[in-house]
C-alpha cells in the first residue's frame, strides 16, 4: 500500500539531530556536578557571561524572584529563621502575589 499524502510529509518531517541539540542532549545527561563544573568553566571563557553575586547573599530568579527576593530580605532582617523555612515563605508569598507562580513549591537541601 502506497503512503498517503499526509504520510509522506509526515516522513519528511523527522527530527534531524544538529551538533547543537547532541550539545543540548549531553548537558541534559550530565550528572549535577560535572553540569556545575562545565557551567563554571563556561562563565570562565565566555567574557559576555557574567555570574551574579548578591551583596546579601539572596538571590531570586524567573517570574516571581523580585516577589520572593523581597520576603526573604524582610524575613532575614526581621527574624531568626533556618535558611530552609526562610525559603518555603517567601516562596510561598511570592505565589500569593506573582500570577505567573504558584504555591506548589518543592525544595531540595543540599549539604
């Protein structure tokens, strides 16, 4: 039986894997750690990228960062909190108020 039309172009429209999705694909793989590394060394020889230092020691990225940079700023200054509780409010406050986040939060402590 001959392929259909829609079958034909369906066949000409397979994924064709370019050096920079196999680039892609390798850092998708690579265990946490070498990522780090590889991540440090990029910031290393690229001159254009630059990596971020807070003067505070927060630092808040994506849609609700400035919402949840701000709590936790607030929270450091004005309470005693563990660094984790600090975390899980001002997430938890900057999903309260940013449209664009939630208040479904998972954290991951490392050590």
């Amino acid at each position: 039986m001959r392929p259909g039309l829609g079958q034909h172009t369906q066949l000409k429209q397979e994924l064709k894997i370019n050096p920079r999705l196999y680039q892609a694909m390798d850092l998708l793989y690579m265990p946490l750690l070498d990522l780090q590394q590889h991540l440090k060394q990029e910031l290393l020889n690229n001159p254009f990228l630059d990596m971020i230092e807070p003067d505070d020691g927060i630092l808040a990225i994506g849609s609700g960062g400035s919402y949840a940079l701000s709590a936790a700023r607030a929270l450091v200054d004005n309470t005693q909190l563990e660094a984790s509780e600090i975390v899980k409010r001002a997430m938890h406050i900057a999903g309260e108020i940013c449209i664009y986040t939630n208040t479904n939060i998972s954290i991951l402590e490392t050590t």
